[in-house]
C-alpha cells in the first residue's frame, strides 16, 4: 500500500512544477478587486435608489391622506372659513349641519409639519394627526375658495437637504347643491 502511494505522489508532483508566479497572483487579485469594486458601487446605488423611493412613497401616502380628509369634509361643508391663510396663518374650519340638525365642524391646523383634524359632531370633540410632513410654504399647501369652488393643494415634503422629495396633490371640490 505504501509503495502504491509513492508511486501516485511521484507521478503527480513533476520536478518543474513550482506553482502560480508573482504576475498571476497580481492579476487574480486586481481582477477580484474590481470586481468587488464594482459590486460595492451599484451596491450603493441600489441603497440610494432605495431610500428615494421610499421617500417618494411617503410624502405621497401623506399627501393623499391629508387631500382625502380635507376633500371628505369640503364635500359635506356648508361654511367654509380660513382658508385664505390656510396652512401657515390660520385654521380651516369646515362646517355643516345634517338633516337631523346635528351641527359638525372640522378644523384643520398645521404644526412642525404636521396637519391635525379636529372634528366635533355635536358636544363630541376627537383630534387626530392626519398626514405629516405637510410643506406649509404658501405656494406648495393652499386652499382657494371661488365661485363656490373649492380648490385644496397639498404637498408633502419627505426627505433633507439635496435629497427633499416633494410631492403635490391637488382637488377641487364644488360646494353642496341647494345650499
């Protein structure tokens, strides 16, 4: 048995064979480092891209949200006031009465951003955060009132510095008929 190993080892190692040389070592290791350079880089890429994205669905959700509940409570409204200030100087209030002569109201306010509800159905009051990230520039979140129209613009700005992501929603709503 040992003689048969002896012979399967001579024949395998050859006397001229030394192995891989200095240049093909190199080669091998700059061509994995690229490689790996490459992979890190879209890598990073994909992290950032990521996060955009996200933060584009954010501010939409919030924008979305906030337009959904203050378009529900325009529909129903009967008296609308504040809005030429609305969001940075003032409070909407939305009101109604229902056919069974409840009076309701819904006030809407932004603070740091965030835009809260308060809604009171007769002596009941609740307040509830709505949407954040609310941009309360007068050119990004506004509520225009004409002609029995009106129109809400919403925007939501998710994000810091070179990455905000911006993202405006815009409805508008005619007043009650016969009222």
């Amino acid at each position: 048995m040992k003689r048969l190993f002896k012979i399967l080892c001579r024949s395998m190692l050859h006397r001229n064979q030394a192995g891989f040389t200095l240049v093909e070592v190199l080669a091998a290791v700059a061509i994995t480092a690229v490689i790996a350079l490459g992979a890190s880089v879209s890598s990073g890429q994909l992290i950032n891209q990521t996060s955009r994205d996200s933060n584009i669905t954010a501010a939409s959700r919030y924008a979305t949200n906030a337009l959904y509940w203050l378009s529900r409570d325009a529909l129903m409204s009967q008296n609308t006031t504040g809005e030429a200030g609305f969001p940075a100087t003032s409070t909407l209030c939305l009101r109604w009465t229902s056919w069974d002569n409840v009076n309701y109201s819904a006030n809407y306010t932004v603070t740091d951003g965030t835009l809260y509800r308060t809604y009171s159905a007769g002596s009941a009051v609740s307040t509830a955060m709505i949407a954040n990230f609310i941009n309360t520039s007068a050119d990004m979140t506004s509520c225009v009132s004409s002609d029995g129209t009106i129109t809400i613009t919403v925007t939501s700005s998710v994000g810091q510095g070179a990455r905000t992501v911006n993202v405006t929603k815009t409805r508008r709503i005619s007043s009650r008929p016969d009222l």
